[in-house]
C-alpha cells in the first residue's frame, strides 16, 4: 500500500542539475569579496552536498568570513537558480512512479526557502510532503537529523513503514545509515561508485532505477 511505503529524495545531482548555479554562484562571491580562489571549477563540484560552509572552508575561505561569503551566495543563487537549473533526466517519470506506490518527501543541504519555488518552477513541487532543508535542522547531512526530522514530520511509524532514502553522494547514504533507514545510491550526480558502494549495496544508475528497484522489493506484485 502506498501510505506504508516512504521514499525520501536527496536533491542536487539526485533529481536536478544545477552545477552551473552552484558554480556561478561561488565565483560570484569569490569576486565580490575579493577572495583569490585558485582552484578549478571541479573543486566546486567535489564538494557539492556538503553545507555551503563547510564548503567555503575546504575551498580555503577564514573561518570568520565564511557566513559573509554564504549569505552572498543565497542573493546569487536566488536570481540565477531557476535560469540555470534543469531537471535530470527521466525525473518527472520517476517522481509518477515514485507517487504511485509511496509518498514522497525531499531531504536536502540546500536551503529550504529558496528550494521550494525552483522546484515550483521546474513543476515537481506537488509531488512531495515535505522538504527538510538546511535550515531547518541543527545538523545537516551526514548527520541523521534531516532524515529523522522528515520522518516526524510524515508520522513516521517503524511497525509499519518501509523507509527508503535516494541519494547521489556518501553524505546521503550515512545519513540513511545512521537513521536506520534503506538507501540506493544513483551515478546521475556528483559522486562515484566506489566511494557509494562503501555505505549501499544498492547502486544504479539515477533515481528512475533507484524508484523501479524499490518498487520491485517493496510491491513485487505491482
């Protein structure tokens, strides 16, 4: 039955692309705070679903001027995320699928506010309870706290739920360990197999195979 199965989804790389926002977004801010970056666009995107401090940080911005370099971020990616922002492919397919058998939920580093009308736009947002962001926990991913946080939030009951977590880096796939909940890995986004399948035996190719193969474990009979 639907109401007994939960599939949470993981955002960045899981279900959309938007590298190129990311990516605009750090260089804008390292010009407007005169930050000297050295690094290559790739250092970026190794670093992508990790917290946007942590990843100032390992790009070597001072403990103390990280909050200013974030908050120049979000105004950045507020105006450009939506132009610069695509779906991955299959996605609507996979979140029609996904509602049929499961109700659906998003748990996300990204924050909460800004993510809510991309995903208007891109024209998935119907398809999800609830969207836990960055800001709405103490501790993001790979910490337990986002995925326990939705659970609440959807009532979660261990008797009679079967939780499954979707996610494209090994910060989602500990967060499910650690929540005590199933997860798959998907290749569509920014991480490799090997470092996933360290914390999965499940690894596919993107989320429409994540959503077919809980489907086939969970309802084999649909």
């Amino acid at each position: 039955m639907k109401e007994n199965n939960i599939l949470l989804f993981d955002l960045d790389g899981t279900l959309i692309d938007s590298t190129e926002a990311i990516i605009t977004s750090f260089k804008h801010t390292f010009k407007q705070l005169d930050f000297d970056f050295k690094g290559k666009d790739e250092d970026i995107k190794d670093l992508i679903g990790y917290p946007l401090d942590i990843m100032y940080k390992d790009l070597g911005v001072d403990e103390e001027q990280v909050w200013d370099f974030v908050d120049a971020y979000k105004e950045k990616y507020k105006d450009i995320s939506k132009e610069k922002t695509l779906l991955l492919d299959n996605v609507k397919e996979t979140l029609k699928i996904a509602s049929s058998f499961a109700r659906l939920s998003i748990v996300t580093t990204k924050t909460a506010k800004y993510t809510k009308p991309l995903l208007e736009h891109l024209d998935i947002l119907d398809y999800f309870e609830f969207i836990t962001g960055r800001e709405d926990v103490e501790n993001p991913k790979p910490h337990p706290e986002p995925i326990l946080k939705t659970l609440d939030l959807m009532n979660y009951d261990e008797t009679k739920h079967k939780v499954w977590m979707i996610g494209d880096t090994k910060l989602d796939l500990i967060c499910a360990n650690s929540a005590g909940v199933n997860c798959v890995g998907v290749l569509c986004g920014y991480a490799n197999e090997d470092s996933l399948k360290e914390y999965s035996g499940f690894i596919v190719q993107d989320s429409l195979d994540a959503v077919n193969l809980i489907k086939d474990i969970t309802n084999p009979s649909l």
